[in-house]
C-alpha cells in the first residue's frame, strides 16, 4: 500500500555528487521537491542535468550525498509503483505489438492499471495492434508513457522525453502530462525547450556546469534575469546608427538595418532616452522569454580551476531569489540510455 502521509517530499536530494574519475558531473547540489509540484530541470548540455535524473531514478549511484523518494530509496519507490520514467529512447521491443508490449510489463509488476485505461490515457487505442517498429517516434514516446503509467506512479520523472517529436507530437504529448498534473502526480521535467518550460512548469530549476544556479517560480526566474525589451524603428539607417551610439550609454543595444533592441534595468528610463533620438518611426516594449533570462543567467556564471564559485559560495545553494548565477567547471557526462518504471 502507498505511504498516503503527506510531510515527506516527493524527491529530497542533499548534498548530490556524482564524478567520473576526474570529472565532477553534479556538484552538490540541494533539490527538493513537493508533491503535487511540476518543475522544469533546464540546463546546457552538460548542465548535469540527466546525471541527476540517473541518480534520482537509482540508474547511477551518487558518489556522495544522498537521495530519496518519498522517503525510501529510488529503488523501494520503484518497486512500489510511486516512480515512473518516460526518457529518451530504449526499453521497447520493436517485435512487439504496442498492446501487447504493454501487458507484457504489466505482468511484471505487483500491481498495475488496467491495461485498457493506460493505453487511453496514453493515447495509444487506436494503434494498440500496431508493431513498435511500424510506430513514429512520437508513437513510440506514448508507448514509454503508456508503460511509465502502469504502476500509477505517484511522480514522473521525464527526461528529455519530447526530444525529436514534431510540433503536433509534442502537443499531444503535452497535453496527456497536463491530464496527469490534473490527477495529483508530481511532475519533474528536464527539457531543451525553454517555452515547455514557461507553459507547463510551475518552478524552474536551472542547472548549469554541476551545480543549481536558479530554483524559483518560473515567472520569478524570468524576472529576476531579465525585465522588458525596447524595439525602434528608424526612417534611415543614418538616424539608427546615430541613436544606436547613444543609447548605448544607457542599456545594451543591438542593430539590424534601421532597427535597434534596447535591453536595460530601468525600461522607463530607456524610453524616453530613445524617444528623444531623431528619426524614430516606431516603438514597442515586450516583455523578455525565458529564453533570453536562461541565457543571461548561464553565460554570466563562473567558477575558478578548483572548483570553489566566484563569491565564495557553496555550490548548489544559489537560488534566483538572491539574484545569483553560479557556474563550475565541465560536465561533459552524456548518457543516452532509458528505462521505464520496473517491477
């Protein structure tokens, strides 16, 4: 039976690390994350952001630190159905019909959904009959889903799990991960598109070089590192370049032909120094992407040769609430391997 006290965290991870030889990949980090929550791992490649997903989902033993799940070891939440995985590819077997993969793990687990139901929920009825191999990689995707469901997990761990579909196959995917937020299930993500990030997670956690360097709302992150974005329009290249070379005093800009990008603190400021250059035809301020604000945030961070972080900090404990973007030396891990929940 599931632990139903609701005080243990889904996920606890203190102190992490995880080196190859050399290499340190996470660099001891804190996460920890509520139920019922839906957080965005982002990262670089080679953020550490799959090392730790390894770690949490016991596929990779941490050199030092520990991690649990809702309370017991990732293997114990494993075997008791509170864990599912969808990765990025492996664990199907193309030979197999898309139902009859799914009975098959089903068979292998103490307890599981009734196959018809996970394979509607997984949006597979309509191709249950059809062989793996014959199946789009989208397909295949909601297959992983399918079998990552079984047990009714209580979290999901998704790890890169849109990677290759096209734009209506990660629609789809997305919206079967929303029924399941809908259910109650914690939901951690790591993802190379920022915007799934702004429009399905609620905190964002960004990883960069081994260590977390924001862990906040996902609007919070955006604010925090970035603000609003000024574009003119100019009636000659003459007058843009003339303003260009003045309002560069006063924020960043970038030219393209007769039109400039003005990215600064104090956007108020920044507007009436740009309405008072000659020659401008139009403007308009917007808002900054999360794109933008992940790019700030990971170029600006720095560590020296051992490893200790510019301010002196302790890696892993910068949040986006103290404004500080932490970095440290080369992960360099890359791990392509993928398993679904197991009995």
């Amino acid at each position: 039976m599931k632990d139903m006290k609701t005080t243990t965290p889904a996920l606890e991870a203190r102190a992490l690390t995880k080196s190859f030889g050399a290499l340190q990949a996470v660099r001891g980090i804190d996460l920890s994350v509520q139920r019922g929550e839906i957080v965005a791992l982002l990262g670089p490649n080679g953020a550490g952001k799959t090392t730790t997903l390894d770690m949490i989902l016991g596929l990779s033993t941490p050199s030092s630190g520990t991690v649990s799940v809702y309370g017991g070891t990732p293997r114990q939440a494993i075997t008791r159905g509170r864990l599912g995985a969808v990765l990025q590819s492996g664990g199907l077997l193309g030979e197999y019909k898309v139902a009859e993969m799914v009975r098959m793990i089903a068979g292998t687990l103490p307890y599981h959904l009734p196959v018809d139901d996970v394979l509607a929920r997984a949006n597979l009825t309509e191709i249950a009959n059809r062989r793996i191999s014959k199946c789009s990689g989208g397909e295949q995707q909601r297959v992983r889903v399918a079998l990552a469901l079984l047990s009714d997990p209580d979290l999901l761990i998704l790890d890169e799990a849109t990677t290759g579909m096209d734009v209506t196959a990660r629609h789809h995917f997305w919206d079967g991960m929303r029924a399941e937020a809908e259910r109650g299930k914690t939901i951690v993500f790591a993802t190379h598109y920022l915007a799934e990030a702004e429009e399905f997670a609620e905190r964002t956690v960004i990883m960069n070089h081994g260590v977390i360097a924001a862990d906040a709302l996902t609007t919070q992150v955006r604010s925090q590192f970035s603000s609003q974005r000024i574009t003119l329009g100019f009636d000659d290249e003459a007058h843009c370049m003339t303003a260009a070379a003045q309002l560069s005093q006063v924020g960043v800009v970038s030219r393209d032909g007769t039109a400039l990008q003005l990215l600064g603190d104090d956007t108020v400021a920044l507007a009436r120094a740009a309405l008072a250059c000659a020659g401008v035809t139009k403007i308009s301020i917007t808002d900054t992407s999360l794109d933008e604000a992940f790019g700030l945030l990971t170029s600006e961070s720095g560590v020296g040769d051992d490893g200790a972080l510019d301010d002196g900090s302790v890696p892993g404990q910068s949040s986006v609430d103290d404004g500080a973007g932490h970095g440290v030396g080369d992960d360099g891990a890359g791990h392509g391997a993928s398993t679904v929940s197991a009995p």
